[in-house]
C-alpha cells in the first residue's frame, strides 16, 4: 500500500490559525514595518523648569528665568521617514552678559544655537550648525568639537504632565557639561518662543505652527 501525502487543503487548515496567531503577537510586541515610534511628538516649544549640572536637581527660582532657556523643534521629514528636523535653543542673557541658570535676570534677550536633529524611540541625535550671522565656538583643550552629533536620551517626568528628561544637551547649551547633565522640560504654546528671535536665525523664518 502506498502512503498518501496529506491533503493541501487540510495542510492550509492546520497553518492558518499559526499565521493568525504569529501575526497577533507581533502587533503586540510593538514591532512596526512602516513608521517610527517616538517617546512624545517633540514640535513646538519646552521650556526647561528642572535641571542637574551639579548631582542633584533644581528649580528655576527667579520668575525672570522661568519659561526663558527654551528648545523649539521644527520637524522637517516626511510622515513615513524617520523622525527629524531642526532645532533651535534659546538661552536668556542680562545687560551684564549672565546667562547663568541660577544668576541671569533675563532683561537683556536671547543667545541663540541652532541644531539638526533626528529622532527615534527615546533617543535624538542633535548637531550643531551656525545659524544666520553665527559662527560656532572654537573648543579648548579636552572641549568636544562643535558640529559634532551629539547622542540625547529622553526619558518620561511621571510627576509632571507634558514633561520629559533630556540626557544630556550639547556642551554649554545651559550649562551642560555634554556628558551626564540632566533637564527637564515642559510643553508650551508654540508662541512662547516668538519673544527670542531665535527662529529667524536657525530656520531663516518664523517657526511654522
């Protein structure tokens, strides 16, 4: 007697449900074909409320400094390419030059720098480059290079609504020493950053909204 080989049709049956099953299980896992995922949408304006440059963390304690050392990110990729655009820091000096976190009073504008970026689950890869009438600081002895990326691990503030860690920023960008500096910044209206001027420098025009 010969051995017949299973049908195909009962062969279809008995993969159809694995099919199903493996597919289902994908999808939770969170893995995706098309498109990236990204920690929070990061367009618009954060203002920095929370900071640690010296191991422990603190507030902006003037209301002068309060929602003046900003980030506003213009992203500039397509809907199905990886996350990335432009961003411009603005950082507030006074009439004596100070733009220290904790010493500035704020009454004299802004410092601008100017980065590209680009973005994906919780990390950004953000890179200088000198905005209109800029040229970029020229580093001392052991200072890292400007131009140079400069990898940033973000992290969710649960205590806080709309609230996310940067770890660190780009060397001197308030005061961050590039390596283990950490901040915390809160979403704001897209207009809070209009006061700063920074915009036209880094993008060449107002920010879109």
């Amino acid at each position: 007697m010969i051995a017949r080989k299973p049908a195909r049709s009962a062969l279809a049956r008995t993969l159809a449900p694995l099919a199903v099953t493996l597919a289902l299980a994908a999808a939770a896992s969170g893995c995706q074909d098309e498109g990236y995922v990204t920690l929070f949408d990061e367009a618009g304006t954060w203002s920095l409320v929370r900071f640690n440059t010296e191991g422990s963390f603190a507030e902006l304690e003037s209301n002068n400094r309060r929602d003046n050392f900003l980030l506003f990110f213009e992203r500039t990729s397509a809907a199905e390419a990886r996350p990335a655009g432009r961003m411009a820091a603005a950082t507030c000096v006074d009439q004596m030059g100070d733009s220290g976190l904790q010493s500035s009073t704020c009454d004299d504008g802004f410092l601008c720098r100017c980065f590209d970026y680009n973005y994906e689950d919780a990390t950004m890869v953000m890179t200088e480059y000198a905005g209109e009438g800029q040229t970029l600081y020229t580093p001392e002895d052991g200072e890292p290079a400007p131009g140079e990326p400069v990898t940033i691990f973000l992290s969710e503030v649960p205590e806080a609504a709309n609230t996310y860690g940067f770890k660190p920023l780009p060397f001197m960008l308030f005061e961050s020493d590039g390596m283990g500096s950490e901040y915390q910044f809160q979403q704001k209206a897209a207009s809070f950053f209009d006061k700063t001027g920074c915009a036209t420098i880094c993008f060449g025009a107002a920010p879109m909204e």
